[in-house]
C-alpha cells in the first residue's frame, strides 16, 4: 500500500465518487478512473488518426496491403 497527499478538497471529492459509483475503496476508484482516461485517450488518437486517413483518401484495409 502507498499513502499519496491530496487536498482537503480533493479527498472529499473523491470520497463523494467512490459512494456515487458505489466503489468498495479509493483505489477501485481511481484505478477505474485511469482505465476510463487510458481509454478515452486511446479513442481520440484513433480517432485523429481515421481523420488523417480520410484526408490521405485511404482505408485500413490500404495499411494493410501496404504491409503484405
């Protein structure tokens, strides 16, 4: 186990989610909290990607034959 410092302010927010979401401990909830940003960065990158794909007038299925 690891002890982090937070503020006053943000513990109480945090002790306010892990209720709301119904979470057995702090660290199930952050753990969550990081899965969900990893996954939302994950998304807009795959996102901007398609969109620079679009702009090239390419598909994946193009990368793919490019690599075979």
């Amino acid at each position: 186990m690891t002890t982090i410092a937070v503020s006053q302010k943000t513990k109480k927010e945090l002790l306010k989610l892990k209720i709301k979401e119904n979470k057995k401990s702090l660290d199930e909830l952050i753990s969550e909290m990081t899965l969900t940003y990893k996954k939302k960065k994950f998304l807009e990158a795959s996102e901007k990607f398609r969109k620079k794909l679009d702009e090239k007038d390419l598909k994946l299925e193009d990368l793919n034959e490019a690599c075979h």
